[in-house]
C-alpha cells in the first residue's frame, strides 16, 4: 500500500499529508534560515541571492524529486 504525500497541482506539487506539509515546512524553515545567515554578511542584494542560491536551488530540486515520488500519480 502506497501513501500519497502530494498530488500534481499544474507545474508543482501539492501536500495532501502530514508528512507532505512537514516536508514543506523544514524546507521553508531551511530558506529562511539560510537566507538570514547569508543576508547578514551580505553587501547588496546581489551578494544575497548569489550566496542562498547554491543551497535553496538544491534543496528545492530535492523537494520536487520527492514530491513526484511521493505524489498519486508517480510510476
């Protein structure tokens, strides 16, 4: 038996369990905290965006690849 954590919403995915919204929820708690550690040392906003991009771009590629295999429609 198989638990749907997230369902196809267009382009993104959807949390309909749990686990689905904890999973959201330490992903944005993860941005921010990785954006006030960057930003506090930053001089412009782009030092801030150069500085969170090579761990929010990942951590939100791995939150997309386990959405889609976690969702109700994966193979």
């Amino acid at each position: 038996m198989k638990r749907t954590w997230f369902i196809q919403f267009g382009w993104v995915y959807r949390p309909v369990s749990w686990q689905g919204v904890a999973l959201v929820l330490c992903f944005l708690a993860f941005c921010i905290q990785v954006f006030v550690a960057v930003d506090r040392h930053a001089h412009s906003a782009s030092d801030t965006l150069f500085g969170i991009f090579p761990f929010v771009v990942p951590a939100a590629i791995l939150l997309y690849w386990v959405a889609s295999k976690t969702s109700s429609n994966a193979t």
